[in-house]
C-alpha cells in the first residue's frame, strides 16, 4: 500500500510545489515508485516535469469532474521515471464547479484510490490557498500533510492560519489528519533572520519539523524552466543533496529501507 502526502501551505512562494517536484524526484532516485498529483491551476508542478500545461487534454479537471479515471490521465516521464497526474488552468473553473456537488471534498481521494497500490509514494501539490481544491489535497492526505515553509518572517503568520484550517478539516470531516512533518526551505545562511526562523519554526512545531533544511540555490531556481528537478539538471548542487537527505529521512521515518542514490 502507497502513501500519500500532501503538501500544503495558502502562502505562496514557500517552495511547495518545488519540493514536491525534487522530493518526488529523489523519492524515486532511491528506489521508490511515484506520482505527483497536481491540483493547482497554476499547473507549475506540471510545467516543472516539461509537460505544457496548455497542451493538456486530460488531468485533474476530469478526474475532480469525475469525466474520466485518474489512471487514464497519468503521464509517465520515461527521462526521470516519474509519474504526474497533470494540471492546467481550467482547473480554476473546479472550484466552482464542484460546490454543489455532493462530498464535494472528497473527490480527489476517491480519484486517486485505485492508484494507491501502484506507486510507494504519491505526492499531491496543492494551490497557494485554502479553497475547495486544497480541501481536496488535505482530505486525500491518507498518511499526512508535508508544511514547506520558507525561512523568512512572513511565512511565520501564516503558519498560524494554515494549523487553524488543519484544525477546522479534523473537527468537521477528517479527524486523523495529521502534519507528516514541516519542510524548512530557502534557508540563506548569510542572514541571521533564516537562523531565526528555523529556531521559532522548531519550538512551535518541535519534532514535526525535519532536519533536513533546503537551501536557497540559483540552480533549484533555473530548474523548472527546463522541465527538470534539481537532481537532473544539476546533481551535485547542495539543493540536489539537500532533497535526497530529505527524501531518505522520509523513508527513515516511514520505515522504508534506503538503497544506495542512482543519481
């Protein structure tokens, strides 16, 4: 049985969909099978793997629209032996689409049920919000919520939001959700204010938060544009290595035995 997490956070800009991409990638670097599932209309995750967001003729719309069967809308990267349940902007339209419609939150789980026992690990990319679709990502999040969080003091408030909305989904529809662990992200060691938030970020969420912290890197920036990870486009980075720590430390906890990298 596959895990499924999903990675969570209404502030954009934290490196979300970044770390769903690389840690996704290095996943698969140490042996596992994995899909990304993405349900932003942004569609980055989707671009990210060099797939065009506009060329897409079947995603996460039809599989929420129920249309058609996620298994049918999974792309395969052969290059990085990925799978992705792509995004695209009409994906935007979901939200409203949906309302009306009867367990409207859980649409994404049920989707992606049939899929669970294919891959060891599926990674679902939410939106920077806290809308229907991001419900959806939380309520699909069988095994937990993945907290990126950006060293930097902004990305402290919306920690605060972001435990409330947590909080609201257990009370009223999923009491086990739970935070699989806090991802810190963007950490520049140059400034004191990274150290300070890594030290704030520790003490509000103590031991969910993972040691491996991902450093601010120009080669993760110039990654996506093109369609790679890090671990693809520039494997000896220190964001390359840092995602693979994070990755093992994943499986560590997960109980899952750690091969040696292929990367």
């Amino acid at each position: 049985m596959g895990r499924v997490y999903t990675l969570a956070n209404q502030k954009g800009g934290v490196g979300k969909t970044t770390t769903a991409i690389n840690l996704g990638a290095s996943l698969v670097g140490l042996g596992q099978r994995v899909l990304i599932v993405d349900i932003d209309p942004q569609a980055n995750a989707t671009s990210s793997l060099g797939v065009d967001k506009h060329a897409v003729r079947g995603g996460a719309y039809e599989v929420l629209l129920g249309q058609a069967a996620a298994s049918a809308q999974v792309l395969y990267n052969p290059r990085l032996n990925i799978s992705i349940l792509p995004s695209s902007p009409a994906l935007a339209g979901a939200e409203v689409e949906l309302v009306n419609e009867i367990g409207r939150e859980l649409k994404l789980r049920q989707a992606i049920a049939p899929l669970v026992e294919r891959y060891d690990y599926i990674l679902v990319d939410c939106p920077p919000s806290l809308g229907l679709l991001t419900v959806n990502g939380l309520m699909a999040a069988r095994d937990g919520v993945l907290i990126p969080v950006q060293c930097e003091y902004l990305a402290l408030e919306g920690l605060g939001e972001l435990t409330r909305t947590l909080q609201r989904v257990r009370q009223a529809i999923f009491p086990t959700l739970k935070v699989r662990g806090v991802i810190l992200t963007m950490f520049d060691s140059r400034t004191h204010l990274s150290g300070d938030v890594v030290t704030e970020v520790r003490k509000y969420f103590n031991e969910q938060v993972f040691q491996t912290i991902i450093p601010r890197s120009i080669r993760l920036a110039e990654a996506p544009s093109y369609g790679l990870p890090v671990t693809a486009y520039a494997p000896a980075s220190s964001a390359a290595h840092a995602y693979e720590a994070l990755a093992r430390e994943v499986l560590a906890g997960d109980g899952v035995a750690v091969m040696e990298s292929i990367v």
